[in-house]
C-alpha cells in the first residue's frame, strides 16, 4: 500500500515504482524532490536495482496476452470504469497537485482533463471499434477482374510493450492521455513521469493498481531514470515521448530503437503563435478575446504548457493597444500560493525549470524590448518568493521579427511571451512558419476569408489550428487545450507525431496487415460478410432470429415486386417529393440521365424493406440506422425488383440498467432488377434481441 504524502516535509518519504506486479522501492542515491511553493523537500525518487529487461518481460508476457484476448468494448468499459473510480478519488490528488505549484484551475486541466481523456476513448472504444480483438479497416478492395481474389485491411495490437515518457508539466493528464489509446488498443504500457512531479503520478498510479480494475501486467510505473530501458525494446514495442526536442533526439538514437524500428512518436518544444486579424480592432469583439486567451495561456499552469502561446502576431497598428491590455490584463493577475484566495498563477514546477527558463529569458532579452513585468520587482501573495519556484510574467516585442531568429527558435517554458507586429497577412503567415513547426497556432477574426487565408498558409507547419471569434467564444476549449477527438502534435520542431486524434491514436499501437484471399475466406477471417463470399439461405426467417442463432453470411432472398407508375405517383404524393425526374418522362430524359419518369430511390429502399422485413413480432427491435446508401441503376416504372439481405456482421452492445439484452446486426442489402443487376447497395442496422 502506498502512504499519503506528506506533503510539509515532516516525514520525506522514497517514491515507490510499481514493477513485475510490486511495489517496490529504488535503492542508491534518490533525486530529491522539493514542493514548488515552499522550496521544502518532502520525497526523493530513485529506480536504483530495478531490473528493467524484467519489467520488459512481465508486461509483454503478463499484460500483453491479458489485453490482447480482451475485445475493444470490453476494453473500453475497463477505461470508463477506472475513469469512474479516478473521479471518486480526485480530491487527494487535488491536494498533493498543489506541491506542484498548480492553482485549482490548473489542477482540473491535469487531472480532470486526464480523467475526462479516459472517459472520451472509453466512448470511441465502443462507437468506433468493434467488439472484437482486432479492427477491419476500411473498403474492400478488387484485386480481380472476376471477384474471386480480394484484399482487406485488418489491424491488431503490437505484442510488446508501450513504454510512456511523460513531461513534468503535465503529471497526471500526460500519463492518462497516453494510456487511454495504448490501452484500448490492447498494450500493455510503462509509464515514465518526469522525476520533478512523479509524486503525482504515483498518487494517481497508486490509485489505478489499487482498484484492481486493469489486469496484471496491464500498467507499470518507474519513478526516477529510466535506466536501460530503451535498450530492451523490439520491434514489436513502441515509445510515446513528451519532452525536450533535445531529450527527444537522444532517445530516437538509442540502439535498440534504430535497430529494431521502434515505433516512436514524439512531442517536444513547440513556438506557438496566435494571430490577431487585422479586423479585430480595438472595442471588438475579437480583440477582447483575443488579450483574454494570450494572457492564459501565459499564466496558466504558470506558462508551462506545450500548447502556450509564445508568439503573439499584432497588425503595426494595434501594437501598443495589444501591450497596453495585456500589460493591463496580467497585472491583475496575482502570483502565490495556490491556495491563497485571489492568487491566479502559481510557481514554476520547481528550481531548476527558474533557472532554464531564466536562460531563455536572457537570450529573448537581447533582441527584443522588455514592455512588461520585471524579475526584482514582483508580489507573490502568501509564500517566500525566495523559496520558492516562482516567475513572473514577462513580456516582450520583437519590433523587427524577421530580423533575428530568437524570438522564433527560443522557447522559454514560463510566463513569456513576445509581441511581434505584422504589415499583412502574408506576413503573418510567414512568421508562422518560422516556428519551423508548432503544435498549435490560432487566429481571432470575424473575416472568414482571413481565417482561410491563414489556415491554408500555416497548416503544413502546425499540428492544430483554432480559428476563434465571436461565435465560437462560448463554447470554444480555447487556443491551448488538446482534445482527445483531435491529433494532439505537431510537424518539425514540435517532433513530428500525433497522440489521440480518436481512432488515429490507437490504431499507433496496432499492426495494420493486408489480407489477400477469396471473399469466403476472409469474411471467415474477419467476421464480416464481404461481396461474394458464400451465403446459407434457407431455414427460418432471420427476423424470427435472436442475435446469437444469426451468424455472418446468413442471407435471404426475397420474391419480387413490379414497380408501377401509379406507386411513383403514390409515393410523390405521399412524401411531397415531386422532382420532375419522377414526374415528367420529357424533363427526366433532358440531361441525357434517365431515359424516361425513374422511381424514387427512397421509394425503392421502402419497397425492399417491405419484401425483406418479416412482420410479426420477433427478436428484430427497430432499425438502428442506414449507411453507405448508393444507388447504382435507374429502376422505372414497369421494372422487377428483388432483394438479397446478408448478416454482414453482429456487434454486442453493453447490457444498461432496465434494458432488454440486444445486439446490433449489420445487414448487408443489394436490390436487383428483372436483369439481375444491382440498382441499390447500403447496409442497414438493426437491434436485435438477445437470448441473455
């Protein structure tokens, strides 16, 4: 069991990783750890005698199988139940966040904002993955004339280990947004926080093994070095880093990773910027949110975000308005102890990260007018500002920023930011791209035609961009919040991976292999009926079936109908659709489409359903939905029209409080004319009853 923290410094405690299904403690020289505010060490870390081949081992021969024989919905149910259980816990983790220097507000970004991840891909686990153990992928594909020789795409879970190096920014947020996609995707994963707040994610990982609710192997934590880590990983492992671009480029040398093309997707140092469009003047609307989102981003998480804004892009005009609101903006800010009442901006995570962004400061300085804040003369409200990690905020402008590269290649990881003005909006674009790649960049404006401009200039160059006004003001998450449903990354500098972005994130984890074979084959491979594989036909009606006596490839094919000219009459009259296609035999043959009055399609989707659903009460619930509608052939007055239903595939679907147990089947549906050729394909979707 791990103790609480304490968190006053009384009774300094070892960080414990949790390895092999242990929790152990790390032996030999331990990196302190110091609380942000305070300056008191309260805990030191160290991962000293671990073996790391061993902890290799157990999640590739523990978790890994354990995941893998799980199906993406039961995956996706363990996230939301441990989402649930994280919730029920939050408070403590509020109360040893505040050791990282992080007021209320930050803490809910980290920790509500991790837990909210999980729940977000425990929704997309069950909408957008099967409930199978792998993924079908996209179309089918003819690979000959006859149809007797097709491809599909099938993708499947890595069978070696995610290894996570998280940023100290972020603790528990930048541990859970990396789990939530490994794990759903059926990987076992390694998590590696920066040893500066590791006490956080140890709290939170304390709480995730005590639940019980992820199988064993599933999740390991080392608070401290990573050791040789790296050094025991396969080509069926992947890495996921957060960090310096420096720190970055030395893990993707290591050995190990070259040699056996590790899967390594990174996130590192990032200039981002946000552009004020030359029409959000002053008493717009846009200008104010424009100083209201760059202040922020300054202050929030005390500028220690890899979405901050660093660059801010001003027309001449507006230059000294933007410095005067900001200036007017920050000072209201006060800087202390997060739990002091007022205080909006806490410290930095500690004393090393003052001294760095200290050093990025001094080379910004250089080249650029300092217009507000000052390092010796600050307030910070209810702590020692000596003792503790504090900075102020800081503001400069760059008067030519086409003429020296540092406001451009120099991240200071704080409460920085520089003003750089612009004649055009060609010269905004430009600065953009100077960041040599970001991570996220926005523009405010109400000029729809500005925001293109811009989105089109700098989207090679940026992972995300947020094109905010007015509109988008009472709902908008803001410049600098990543969402789960959206690639979280960026191109260049910024490391050139993408993390979430719903399904992209877990199809990282997995193994996308091409299947070759006949239809029968595969949809025996895949469980999904494909055009041309075998149908059985025959027996009782599968609407008199319960979702587990159906199976794929069960079809039936109907008798037939004789489209009449007083049904297209009937139907026109009935859903007020009276395009002249349908009614005139002159105008439907005008532009050489139709040779003469065509039935309506929708019509024609209505009349096979009337030969294909069986009537009487049975399993079949209600229609679920219809996709992939295409019309493929005219059908006229005076055609014969028949119709072939197959199970294309089933999808059992979590059983709710006072709910009926039921499935979804996919039917696969072709209408044919009185020449056998298809004049209608789509699939439609049914809920259907279970025996349970």
């Amino acid at each position: 069991m791990v103790k609480p923290l304490d968190l006053t410094g009384a009774q300094p405690r070892r960080l414990l990783n949790y390895v092999s299904g242990e929790w152990v403690t790390g032996t030999g020289k331990a990196a302190p750890i110091v609380h942000a505010v305070t300056g008191v060490q309260f805990a030191e870390a160290s991962t000293g005698g671990i073996d790391f081949k061993r902890v290799v081992e157990h999640a590739r021969t523990v978790g890994g199988p354990t995941l893998r024989a799980m199906t993406f919905h039961q995956r996706a149910l363990m996230l939301k139940a441990m989402a649930k259980h994280l919730m029920e816990q939050k408070d403590e983790f509020y109360r040893i966040s505040a050791a990282t220097g992080a007021t209320k507000r930050d803490g809910w970004v980290d920790i509500e904002g991790g837990i909210g991840t999980l729940f977000a891909y425990a929704s997309r686990g069950r909408r957008d993955f099967p409930n199978e153990t792998y993924h079908v992928e996209g179309t089918t594909e003819a690979l000959s004339k006859g149809g007797s020789f097709i491809g599909k795409h099938i993708c499947v879970p890595i069978e070696g280990v995610a290894v996570h190096i998280n940023a100290f920014n972020f603790p528990v947020w930048g541990m859970l947004e990396k789990l939530a996609p490994t794990l759903l995707a059926g990987v076992p994963a390694i998590v590696k926080p920066a040893t500066l707040t590791s006490f956080l994610t140890e709290s939170v990982f304390a709480e995730m093994v005590a639940s019980g609710i992820f199988p064993a192997g599933a999740i390991q934590l080392l608070c401290g070095s990573a050791g040789d880590l790296l050094d025991h990983l396969d080509e069926q492992c992947a890495v996921a880093f957060t960090g310096s671009a420096y720190t970055g480029q030395l893990l993707k040398a290591n050995k190990a990773i070259l040699s056996n093309n590790v899967r390594f997707n990174q996130e590192a140092d990032s200039l981002n910027f946000s552009m004020l469009g030359p029409d959000a003047a002053p008493g717009t609307e846009e200008f104010d949110l424009f100083i209201k989102e760059v202040a922020n981003e300054m202050t929030t998480k005390a500028g220690q975000k890899c979405t901050a804004i660093r660059r801010t892009f001003v027309p001449e005009a507006m230059v000294a308005d933007v410095i005067g609101a900001l200036s007017k903006r920050l000072a209201g800010v006060k800087i202390g102890d997060p739990a002091v009442d007022g205080v909006r901006m806490g410290p930095l995570a500690g004393a090393p990260q003052v001294s760095e962004v200290q050093k990025s400061v001094n080379r910004i300085a250089g080249v650029a007018e300092h217009v507000y804040g000052s390092m010796d003369d600050y307030e910070v409200v209810g702590a020692d500002r000596a003792k503790g990690a504090f900075f102020p905020s800081l503001l400069f402008c760059s008067k030519d920023p086409f003429a020296s590269s540092e406001p451009h290649d120099v991240e200071a990881f704080g409460p920085v930011n520089t003003v750089m003005p612009y004649k055009n909006v060609d010269d905004a674009i430009a600065l953009a791209r100077k960041g040599r790649g970001s991570l996220c960049g926005s523009v405010f404006t109400a000029n729809d035609d500005t925001a293109r401009k811009v989105a089109l200039g700098v989207a090679a160059y940026h992972g995300r961009l947020l094109m905010a006004n007015r509109h988008t003001a009472r709902e908008s998450t803001g410049h600098g919040s990543p969402m789960p449903q959206l690639v979280h990354g960026g191109p260049g500098r910024a490391g050139g991976g993408e993390e979430m972005g719903g399904v992209r994130g877990v199809l990282h984890y997995m193994q996308r292999t091409a299947l070759q074979g006949s239809p029968s084959t595969l949809t025996r491979v895949v469980r999904e009926y494909l055009q041309g594989a075998e149908q059985k036909t025959g027996g009782v009606h599968p609407f008199r079936r319960y979702f587990e006596e159906l199976e794929v490839g069960d079809t039936l094919i109907t008798g037939t109908r004789t489209i009449t000219l007083d049904d297209v009459e009937k139907f026109a009259a009935l859903s007020g659709d009276v395009f002249y296609a349908h009614m005139n035999d002159d105008e439907a043959k005008a532009h050489g489409v139709f040779e003469k009055r065509v039935a309506h399609g929708y019509f024609i989707i209505s009349a096979a359903a009337g030969l294909f659903v069986d009537p009487a009460l049975g399993p079949v619930m209600a229609n679920y939905g219809l996709e992939n509608l295409r019309f493929t052939k005219p059908v006229y007055p005076g055609d014969t029209i028949k119709v072939r239903l197959t199970v294309k595939q089933k999808t059992w679907k979590e059983q709710l409080p006072d709910t009926v147990p039921q499935g979804v089947v996919h039917w696969d549906v072709e209408v044919k004319n009185q020449n056998d050729e298809s004049c209608a394909v789509y699939t439609i979707l049914t809920l259907v009853r279970r025996k349970g």
